[in-house]
C-alpha cells in the first residue's frame, strides 16, 4: 500500500511529536495542559485524526524545545498541503522569523570543506548561527569521526584501535566573528574521547574575555582540524543536528589524481539514496573542486560525499609505523597464522580418537572458531572463510568454514575424507591465509560429498555445492599438505593481490 508525500509529512510531524514528547516523560494529557489545548485534541493529532496546525506546532514547539525538529515537520507538511490545493505559497520565512521563539540555536547557512594534501586532510567549517532561544549560548559541539574502510567496519575498528585519532594531531583552531572587528579565538574543551570519533566543545571565551551569543543575535563560528592519511577513507559525512537553512559543502582535490566523487543521503524517515543533485565540478590550477548544497535539510539527515582517485588503486596497501608498507601476509603471520614455507604446512594431520580426544577436538574447534572472529574483523570474506588446524601450527584434522551467508552456523569438519565428487568442475580465483600475498585459478569439482566424524565417535556423509563445495576442499587439502597451489594447471601464473584487487570478481555460479 503506497501513501503520498503528504500523507507521509503528517506521518512524520506525529511521529516527531510524539518522539518529543515521550523523550521529555510526558503524557499526552500533561502535554496538552502545558500547550493549552484539550488532551483529546493531542491524542487525535498524535493518531492522525486531526490534521496538525501553525498554531499547534508553534506552542508544541515552544512547550517541547524540540530545537526546531517539530516546526521543521510542520513545514515541510505544510508545504506540501498548499502545493496539493492550489493555495498560494506563503511569503518566504524572514531571516530572524524561519523558526518560532523558544527554538533554541540554529544554522542559517554551512560550508564545510575539506582538503587533501600529500600529509592528509583539512576540514575546515564555516557555521552561521542565529540564537532563536531564550538563553545566552556559552559553548558549541563539535564531532570529529574518522573511518580508514569505510565498507569494511570490522577492519576499520582494528585499525583505529591499533592507531588511534588523538587530540594532537588534529590541531584545532576555532574562532567567532561578529562582522564588527577581528575575530575572538574560541578555546575548546575535550568531551569524548575515543578511538576514531572525538567530541569538543567550543567555548565562547578566550583568556581575554567571554562573548556569549545572545538571544536574538548572530555570528560566525569557523573550526578547523588535520587528520592523517593513514586514519582517513575516502568520505566526508554532514550530519544534520541543529535545524539548518542551507548546507553545501567543497571537496577540493588533486586532479592528477583523477577523482571520481558522488554521494549519498540518508533521513529518519528515508532509506539511503544518491544525493538528489549531484557535485559540480571545476577545476582551479592543478585543484579539482567538487561543490554541493541544499537548502532547508531535514533534521538528522546524513549527507555523505564519497569519491576514489582513477591514478591510485582503490585498496591503498596498509601503512605500518614510519609508513612501511605491511604485506597481507604480514597481518596473518601478526594473527598467528603459519605461511607458506612452514613444514607443517605439508604435513598430513593427525585424526582425532573419538570419543576418546572429544576435549581434545572440542578446544581446537574452539580456537578455529574465535580465529575465524579475529578474521573477520580484519576482512570481510564475503565469499565465507575457511581455517584448517595445522594453520596455527596444530597437526591434527579439524577445519571449521563458515559460509557466504554470516546467519548460517560454521561447519565443522572432524577427520573428513571426500567419498565422491562431482566430474564436473570449474576454475575460480582461490586465496588462503597462508599465502594471502597471491590469488590463483584453481578448478575443483562442483560437489563434493564428504564423510566426517562427530564429537561421539559416528560418522556421517555432507553433501557441499559450488562455493562451499570449494571452500570445504580447500579446508581438507590444507589437512592432507596440500596448498591450493598444488591444484593449479601448469603455467598458470600466481596475481599479486594488488592486481587481483583491480581484475578479480565474485565467483559465478
């Protein structure tokens, strides 16, 4: 069943309301008193039974301090109400009139831009603010987040645990400008701390003096932070959390790097979309400059610019301590994982004596299993991932996989041995943790049919189809010696995982 926006508008104002409402532990009839009205008539509005009014939403607004989400609901409802009867628009909001009394602070026009250099980046901030409260403002949040793989959360976390965002580095500079002198410096005061997001607050004083922002009153605030290009993805986020009249944000970007940028939005009452116009170009010396705006962005929307360089590979490969390139293999080996040119690597495991090693098998099941954790909190797998026993240097016959599908439970496999396959095979880019520096086409059947034990001692027959087919013999190659590499055809050659990152694909089935 579809609604029409303006069916959907006053969805959103009632759900804003109550949001508001419920958010300050007040009832419906509480409300009302506050406002004026009879509770009745709230109930309806909350229900949809009442359409909402200008005067309704000014006192809900004003009884609420709902920093303008209330009043912005109504607007863009209101709006649509005219457009649908016919009615003339209304005259256009005056600056100092566009919310009513009691809103609180708001944003009447933002630059945000942001910088790439050789060393980094540079966001700089430019926020014009109107104090529609009641109370002087003193101090103004400030959020830094940082996401070196933005697509691949878990890898992401790791990082920044191991390089954390610090204060230092970001070198803040803040200051107010009235328009009638020289700026005032802002002093700031840190609020959280963590591994990549810092919150601070910009105080309205400087060791000279205070210079609070008045009821009534205007002024500039412009900040300024680095952040290193080790600890930044490519993206740049504008939250919307102050009621704002026009974002637009610059990226400005070395064009010998041939950037391609789009973008993204996201609301509380819609699903992530392409921003609804895109970035325009120009370019200013050896500068591409990207700019986008909008006008009247609704509260807690998330605009997101993303872009990758043409002149640079996508993966950008890691940087340890002093910028030295860390290979794949290197973070596996860091996992504990044993690479190629390891003896054991082509050792045959030992099986386990069931049910007599049933603690035995239980605890290396146990450490295969958080490994697999570990795994993919440093890459994603989206094909599924395999880990064998004598990767970690434990001779004996146990692999656990976990499919493409990360609802589905690992499987565990005790002494398995293939009892049939399918003749019918296929060639598919395989890599494996010990030797993750390469790809290589491998055929393997599409079906195997394999005999493992359970932890009492029976054995039973599973039956794996194309990528787990492949998967699973990978696993069980691993515990006869095998690498992956030994199944290849002659005179295949190996792919760098930087070229296999720019050519390779899913597998196809």
């Amino acid at each position: 069943m579809t609604t029409s926006p303006l069916e959907r508008a006053a969805d959103s104002f009632a759900a804003e309301l109550a949001r508001q409402r419920t958010g300050r532990g007040l009832s419906k009839k509480q409300l009302a008193v506050l406002m004026g009205f009879d509770p009745s008539y709230v109930s309806h509005v909350e229900g949809r039974r009442h359409r909402p009014t200008e005067d309704f939403a000014r006192r809900a607004e004003a009884v609420l301090e709902a920093s303008g989400a209330i009043w912005q609901r109504f607007r863009e409802y209101d709006d649509l109400r005219h457009a649908r009867t016919g009615q003339p628009q209304r005259e256009p909001h005056l600056p100092g009139q566009w919310l009513p009394p009691g809103t609180g602070l708001v944003v009447e026009r933002e630059l945000a831009t942001l910088t790439h250099a050789d060393e980094g980046y540079r966001c700089v901030i430019h926020r014009e603010l109107y104090n529609a409260g009641t109370e002087p403002v003193t101090r103004y949040l400030v959020r830094v987040a940082v996401d070196r793989y933005p697509n691949d959360p878990g890898r992401s976390n790791r990082h920044h645990r191991e390089h954390p965002l610090t204060f230092a580095e970001l070198q803040i500079q803040a200051r107010r400008d009235d328009g009638g002198g020289d700026p005032e410096p802002m002093h700031w005061r840190a609020k959280h701390d963590r591994d990549a997001f810092k919150e601070i607050w910009l105080l309205f004083e400087n060791e000279e003096r205070r210079f609070p922002l008045y009821p009534g009153d205007r002024a500039t605030i412009e900040y300024a932070y680095s952040v290193g290009q080790e600890k930044w993805g490519p993206w740049f986020q504008r939250a919307v959390r102050l009621p704002t009249r026009q974002l637009a944000v610059r990226l400005d970007l070395p064009a010998a790097l041939d950037p391609q940028v789009w973008g993204v939005e996201t609301s509380l009452s819609a699903e992530e979309g392409p921003l609804r116009t895109a970035p325009q170009r120009h370019d200013e010396g050896d500068r591409a400059i990207y700019d986008w705006q909008t006008d009247d962005p609704p509260l807690n929307a998330r605009y997101r610019m993303q872009w990758r360089f043409r002149a640079r590979p996508d993966n950008e490969p890691d940087l340890g301590p002093g910028g030295a390139r860390v290979r794949p293999s290197d973070r596996m080996r860091g996992l504990g994982i044993v690479q190629r040119g390891d003896d054991l690597l082509r050792q045959r495991a030992r099986p386990f004596d069931l049910p007599a090693d049933e603690h035995v098998a239980r605890d290396v099941v146990d450490r295969l299993t958080m490994a697999l954790a570990r795994l993919d909190e440093l890459h994603p797998f989206s094909k599924g991932v395999g880990v064998a026993a004598p990767q970690f240097g434990i001779g004996r016959a146990a692999a656990v996989v976990r499919p493409p599908d990360r609802s589905a439970e690992p499987v565990v496999l005790l002494n398995p041995r293939v009892v049939d396959a399918d003749l019918e095979t296929d060639e598919q880019y395989e890599g494996c943790l010990s030797f993750f520096d390469h790809r290589g086409l491998v055929p393997r059947p599409l079906r195997l049919d394999v005999e493992h034990a359970q932890w009492d001692g029976s054995r039973v027959i599973t039956s794996f189809e194309f990528g787990m087919a492949r998967l699973v013999a990978h696993e069980i190659d691993h515990l006869e010696g095998r690498l992956y590499v030994d199944r290849m055809a002659p005179g295949v050659p190996l792919v760098p995982v930087e070229e296999y990152r720019e050519t390779g694909h899913p597998w196809r089935y």
